[in-house]
C-alpha cells in the first residue's frame, strides 16, 4: 500500500494510484483509514440496480491527513459499473474526469487478493499541504463523510452472490487501510428508508428489512461519523464506545421498535426489502409494548389499528393506549381529545394493550 506524504504535484500520487503497489509502511495499528461500504449486504435480481454508499472516517478521528487512494474491485460477469452519483470533488486527483473516478481497469495483478474479481475503478484525493483553515477540504479536512455514490447494475443472468472488495492504492502517512467488502445476492430488490433523527432520544422503526440486522451493520453510518451513543431494544443495550463484551444487544428484532440516542441532529438510511404488513404478525404482551410500524406512508390509527379496536364497542378493545413523543392516542376518547391520530414511517410507538395478542397491521 503506497503512502501518501505532502506531495509537491498530484501527478506523484495519481502514478502511485494507478499502479497500485503494495508497500510495506510502519504505522499504527490503530491509526487506519476507512472507505466502508453501505449497506454491507444487500441483495438483488438480474438486471438490477444497486446503489452503495462509500462512507469515509478515521480511526482515531482526525482531520489533519493527506488524502486517500481507494480501489473498488467486482466481477464483471455478474456486475457492470453503471456511474459513481456525489463524488466529492475537494482534492479529487481524478476530478479531471467527468466522473469523478477513474477505470475501469482490468485486475491482471489480483490487486485485492480475490480471484474472482476482475475489474476495478478508482477514486483518489490528496492535498499538497494540510490547512487547518480549509474547512471544505475534504480529506484531509473531515473525518468522515461520504465519499461517492457507486451505481452498480447486476448481469441479465445475475445467480447466486459475487462480492465487491473495498481496497487501498495510496494511505495518508502512518495510516494503514481497513479492508472492507460488500456482498451483492440474488434475491428481491432493496429499497432506501431515511430516517430524521434529533440530538437525544428517538423511538424508532423500519418497515424494511435490512440484511445485517446487526447494530454495526444497520447504524455502521452513524458509528463512523460519530453520531451514535447508544441503542435500546428488549432491554439489551449497544454502544459503540464499549468493547462487544459488554453490549447484549447483538441483533435488532424489526417486530419491535428501539431506542436511539443520538449525539446530534442526523440522517438515519436504512436499506432493505420492503415489509409486507400483512405477513408481518406483532406479539403483544399485556401492558405495554414498544411496537414498530410497517406501512410506507401516514394513516390514521383507526384504520392501520382495528384489529385491536371494536369499532361496535370501543370500550371493549383491546388497544387502551398509545402513545409517541408525549402524544396520546385513546380509541374511547374522541379524536378532539386525541393528540396522536396518525402513525408515521420510521417511529416507533409505545401501545398498551389489556390482554396478550397478535395483530397485523391492515392496508388501507
């Protein structure tokens, strides 16, 4: 891995980075550059699309470095690379280009260690001098954020799974690169659920089903750009600050809602196959219970909720409360006295019910 050192021309650093030799530097361990795709597992049909996010940051979280060479490396028999959407254009060597990257080129070398990828583009950024006053430079300049949107396109004979490999050419000085892959298998198309999140607390939901359910996986985003304090589910807790020994949260139950707090106001993307409502049973227990919801869309509770309402008696149905973000919802109380009457994409609900039960949600 070539390492990059205040260059008097970027013509230095784009060779380095078109060659790609592998040079041996001392370094930190834990001083490493991260170029992490998400999400990390996605699937998707023959003739597909496939759009990654390449989100960039540091470890330990640092503005001060010289820039970065990344490798995208994919079998083309299975992918074609379609354009890279957002590249970040602030100390992009390659910016002469109209996309923003460079290739693609064929892997004679097997530059990633993987002989089933044959082809690979490339992106770099470097600086000739690190300005602490450059707030746009980027990197150096941030410790994270996204680099570049990569559209991918699967083959019309798209079968099984093909992995796309995230490599470095070129590091900043005393950095080394964490590897990271992506693993693309043929199954339902995934589709993009953004979630707004406020600085605290938010009670949260999906109605998509993301492949990697797991904590570093759905919120990977929020942990590299060091907005993540910590999530609640079940009573088990995760926090990116403490080893995995000490988490119990290890994967996220969808049929549930969770607790996030976050260290500032933040965009949450979550990706994933579509929820079906109907096919998708919630076990209530007596008392309350912190429940996701499902549809794309607003709709009224009444509506998306009857089958825990008795519309002939409502003093009898088994839904007695519910509640989000010091709204209320009571099925006996008229809606002038309601505060809550709508569910909402993304939230997620605290309903009180007086017996155990399984309800689905019903589709207007």
């Amino acid at each position: 891995m070539t390492n990059i050192k205040k260059l008097n021309s970027t013509s230095c650093i784009l060779a380095y980075l078109a060659v790609g030799l592998v040079i041996l530097i001392s370094a930190n361990s834990q001083q490493t550059q991260h170029a992490r795709p998400h999400p990390s597992q996605t699937t998707a049909p023959a003739d597909g699309n496939v759009i990654i996010d390449m989100q960039y940051f540091t470890v330990p979280d640092t503005r001060s470095l010289t820039g970065i060479g990344i490798r995208i490396h994919y079998q083309s028999s299975k992918i074609t690379l379609d354009n890279a959407s957002d590249v970040l254009r602030t100390a992009n060597i390659l910016a002469d280009s109209s996309a923003g990257y460079g290739g693609p080129y064929d892997d004679d070398l097997n530059l990633d260690g993987d002989l089933d990828t044959d082809k690979y583009i490339l992106f770099g950024w470097a600086q000739h001098e690190y300005d602490p006053q450059d707030l746009n430079a980027v990197p150096p300049g941030i410790s994270s954020g996204l680099l570049a949107k990569v559209n991918l396109l699967t083959a019309h004979n798209f079968a099984g799974s093909t992995t796309i490999n995230f490599r470095a050419s070129a590091t900043a000085e005393g950095y080394t690169f964490a590897n990271s892959s992506l693993i693309i298998s043929e199954g339902a198309a995934q589709v993009k659920q953004t979630i707004n999140l406020k600085m605290g607390w938010n009670h949260l939901s999906f109605n998509v089903e993301p492949s990697d359910l797991t904590p570093e996986g759905v919120f990977g985003i929020l942990i590299g750009n060091n907005k993540l304090d910590k999530v609640i589910s079940e009573n088990k807790n995760y926090s990116p600050d403490l080893p995995n020994t000490l988490n119990s949260l290890i994967t996220l139950n969808i049929q549930k809602g969770f607790w996030v707090r976050a260290k500032g106001n933040t965009t949450l993307s979550v990706t994933g196959i579509p929820i079906n409502p109907q096919s998708h049973t919630i076990s209530l227990k007596s008392g309350w219970n912190s429940v996701p919801y499902f549809l794309g869309s607003k709709q009224d509770i009444r509506t998306v909720m009857a089958n825990l309402i008795d519309t002939d008696n409502v003093s009898i149905s088994n839904l007695q409360r519910l509640t989000y973000e010091g709204l209320n919802f009571d099925p006996r109380a008229d809606e002038s006295v309601n505060s809550l009457l709508q569910l909402k994409p993304g939230a997620g609900y605290w309903v009180k019910v007086g017996n155990d039960d399984d309800f689905n949600y019903s589709v207007p």
